[in-house]
C-alpha cells in the first residue's frame, strides 16, 4: 500500500455549508447500545462504517488519526494538503484507477443533515451548469453530480462523482467516489467495501458542528531514502492535487 500527499489550497477545503451531518442514533443489530445513543436496527451497524468505540481493536489499521483505514492489495493513499497551514484536510484511497476521498466532521448528538447538505450540494453543482440525480445506494440516499468539463482541443463532456454520506455518534463521514467508478456500480465495489471498513476516531474533546477531524501522516510513513525509513516502508508519492470536483459541498 503506497502513501502520499496532495497539495489543497484554502479555497479548496470543504465548505462548511455542505460536509457534515449529525448522529446519535446507534445500536447494534442485536438491540444492544453503542456510544453515543441509538436507534435500534441502525444501518451502519450492518454496512459500516465504524466507531472506533465499535471495534475490538485497533491493530492492523493505518492510523490517520480521526480515520482508521483497513490495508488493501493495490491501495494508494494520498493525504490531501491544505497550502496556507499544511493542514491534512482529507485522504483520499485510489483503487484500480478510481478515488474516494473521505473527510471526517464533528456533528451535533441529535439531528441529521444529510437532506440540507445533498439540497446544497445540488445547488453548488446547479450553480456550475453541472447537474444532480439522487440515488439508493448502498449507504443510503446518495448523489450522482455530473459537472461540464472542456477539453484542450474544445471537446466538452462532463465530469462525475457519487457523494455518500453517513452518520456516526457525533461525527459525519463523507466519500466522494470519482473516476470510472463514479457511474459503474460494479467497478465501484472494491472502493465500497473499503468505505464500510472506515472507522471514524472521535475522541472525547468538544468540537462545533462542522468542524473537520484532524488527520495526520502515519508515523511509519515516510519517503524513500529518508533516514530511519525501514527497507519496506511504504513509498511517498510526490505531492499533487486531488480532484477538484470533490470540493463540492
């Protein structure tokens, strides 16, 4: 599994009107409580993603810090850069020629949002001459968003992703699937099951609705030929940008 970091400017960070929802309502299929209060039957329980207070341990996962990502055959990951502080403000996982981006966010104990940000989203996306189609998905209502794009040479098409979002207690999970399996289901899968894999690290500090988990490189991953890196380490990409569709929202 390889490592490496994307560059991401301040006006390329999630906006704050379209990235978090709330949760609270949790409970294990069979009836017993979680953290965080819950609703009996819950559907993450059975899909994923998870609480860290929801797995046994913590062993064996790349530690991000707020995310817990699950090593996979072929996995890269990209932590995307904020410029102005060089703050990670997202990781994004490619597999077999297609991304998911994920941000973890604080969220309020009570009440959803997915329904507001998917309206915003759908708003932003308009606002770009670009176009929206909701859909059941495997996490529940999701967003297919298409943007026009032009080529080079003055061809135009267009540029999709497929924005899922998911509650946990007292975070919100967002992926945005771009690339092929944006619109293909079946290429989609490999990326799915990683999603479900997620668990979300909360901790206990009180943070405002909306505002973004902190992320971090993983201590054991460094670059080629620095000092102190194992023969094995996992290899550092160069720094590059992420893609920009999944600024939206």
């Amino acid at each position: 599994m390889l490592f490496g970091r994307g560059k991401k400017s301040k006006a390329e960070q999630p906006k704050d009107n379209g990235t978090e929802q709330a949760d609270a309502a949790t409970t294990r299929q069979d009836g017993g409580p979680v953290a965080g209060g819950a609703a009996k039957g819950d559907f993450r329980l059975s899909k994923g993603p998870f609480d860290a207070s929801e797995i046994d341990s913590q062993d064996g996962y790349v530690d991000l810090g707020a995310l817990l990502i699950e090593p996979s055959e072929g996995l890269q990951l990209r932590l995307e850069v904020e410029e102005a502080t060089q703050r990670v403000v997202a990781v994004t996982m490619d597999l077999d020629g297609s991304s998911l981006q994920l941000q973890a966010f604080a969220a309020p104990r009570s009440e959803g949002l997915w329904d507001e940000i998917r309206e915003q989203i759908g708003q932003s996306v308009s606002s770009q001459g670009g176009e929206v189609e909701e859909i059941i998905g495997t996490f529940g209502t999701e967003l297919i968003a298409k943007l026009p794009t032009e080529s080079a040479d003055g061809g135009r098409g267009f540029r999709a992703a497929r924005f899922m979002g998911v509650d946990g207690p007292r975070w919100f999970l967002r992926g945005v699937i771009g690339g092929n399996a944006a619109l293909d289901r079946k290429a989609a899968e490999g990326l799915e099951n990683l999603f479900r894999k997620v668990v979300v690290v909360r901790g206990d500090n009180p943070m405002p609705p909306r505002e973004l988990l902190q992320l971090k490189l993983p201590k054991d991953a460094v670059a080629p030929g620095q000092h102190g890196a194992p023969h094995e380490a996992p290899p550092l990409q160069q720094p590059e940008r992420g893609p920009e569709i999944t600024q939206i929202g």
